[in-house]
C-alpha cells in the first residue's frame, strides 16, 4: 500500500483513460476513505454526485449542446482564475500548457488541435466514471477551501486504490446547466468534476510531471535557528 507521502507524488493528473469500468462498491470505498476530511465547524460543506454508464452518458451529450450555445463557458459569477494572472502564476500556467501541448506534438500555432484537446475535458478523458462536487453558494471562500481538502482526499483514497484521477475545473463552463440536469437546489452549484478510471499507459499525455515550486520558494521559516 502506498505511504501518504508516495501517494502524493504519485496521483498526477491522467488526461487518457482506458475504458475499463470502476465499480460504482470501489467508488464508494474512495468516498468512504474521503469523507474524514476535517473541514471547520465539521460543516463538511459538500455533496458528491457520481455518474458511470448512461448518466455520464447524458452529461457529455449535455456539454456537446450547451458549449455549442456558450462557446466560451455560460456566464458565472465564481470564475475559473482571475480575469488577468500576474507572476509567477502566469508563467506557472503558461509552462504547464506547454508542456503538455509539447508532449502531445501540438504547437502553439495550431489552435484547432489544442481546443480538440481541451474539449477531451467533456468527454471525462475517457474516463468511466466522473464526480460531480456541489457546494452551497452560501458558503464562504473558507468552505471552498474545505472541498478543495475533500477532493484531494478523494484523488489520494483513489489512487491508493489504483484509481487515476483528474480534476475538472472545466465543468465550471456550464454550471447552469448541470445544476438544472441534476436537480440541484437553487443555492447549490457544481464547484469542479473529477474523472476517475485506469490510465492508459500509452498516451504520451499521461507522461506529464508538472514542476512544483521548491519549499525555499513556497515556505519561510521563523525562529527555528538560535
Ligand atoms: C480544482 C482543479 C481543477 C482542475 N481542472 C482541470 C481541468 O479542467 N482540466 C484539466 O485538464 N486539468 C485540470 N486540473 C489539473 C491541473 O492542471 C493539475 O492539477 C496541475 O497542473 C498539477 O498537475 P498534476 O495534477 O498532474 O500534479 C485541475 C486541478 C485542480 C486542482
């Protein structure tokens, strides 16, 4: 079994999955191992909606027809990153997207490819099975961070498992209308997907190790030396 400190480093974000299913009894053990996130006040200020076979089905169908009225995502009042990045997320970003388009032999001239790629995102990757995170919009930017620890839990118990995973931001695009295909009330909102299956090994893709920061850059530390 995997150290907490292995699975750290070992749960990277897969962008090609096989078809091999996830059992909805294997779901449920990640989830199981997921929900002892700590989160303040024990709100555990989240819901998780789960989607293999037909259901995840009808919520790629869902994103065909609602990116081809919003192109560029629904309007939302929670958007994905600020509207500019300053340094050094900007470059931070930047070099993640050329690395991936590097490995994946797409230059940066040839924006149809890098959209085909990106549009990958609302097919889950391939992947078989997807989680849907709903928080409460009445919630605050404390609780968010809360479903931030909640759905790392949930990519860690998975990949302990030899479940892979990738989170999806991406859904953001059409939060309206999930919120509507799932039912959800009128203060809950769709935060981020997750895909969940078996990598393929193949794809050059999945051979993406994102750089991190170094702790010098990332931590200080005060009054540890006399
Ligand atoms: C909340 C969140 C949303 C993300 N959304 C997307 C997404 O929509 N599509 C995607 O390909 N990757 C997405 N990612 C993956 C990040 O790009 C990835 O975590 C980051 O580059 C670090 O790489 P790693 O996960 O392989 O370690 C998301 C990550 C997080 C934490």
């Amino acid at each position: 079994m995997l150290s907490v400190s292995e699975a750290l480093k070992a749960r990277t974000s897969i962008r090609a999955f096989l078809a091999t299913p996830v059992p909805e009894a294997l779901v449920r053990e990640i989830l199981d191992s997921a929900r002892w996130s700590p989160s303040g006040g024990n709100l555990q200020p989240w819901k998780v909606i789960a989607v293999a076979g037909s259901e995840r089905a009808a919520v790629i169908d869902l994103a065909q027809k609602v990116r081809a009225e919003h192109p560029a995502g629904e309007p939302t009042e929670f958007p994905i990153y600020p509207a500019t990045l300053w340094e050094p997320y900007r470059s931070r970003r930047y070099l993640l997207g050329e690395a991936m388009y590097t490995l994946l032999q797409i230059p940066r001239a040839d924006k149809a490819a890098r959209l085909r790629q990106f549009d990958r995102n609302y097919e889950f990757f391939g992947a078989p099975v997807a989680l849907f995170f709903v928080i409460d919009k009445r919630m605050g930017h404390g609780q968010w961070a809360h479903l931030g620890m909640f759905m790392q839990s949930v990519a860690l118990a998975a990949i302990e498992r030899g479940v892979s995973s990738c989170m999806q931001e991406a859904w953001a695009a059409l939060r309206g209308a999930l919120a509507h295909h799932f039912q959800l009330s009128d203060t809950e909102l769709v935060y981020c997907a997750m895909a969940l299956g078996y990598p393929d090994r193949t794809a050059p893709v999945n051979a993406l190790r994102s750089e991190r920061a170094s702790v010098d850059e990332i931590a200080s530390f005060r009054g540890f030396r006399a």
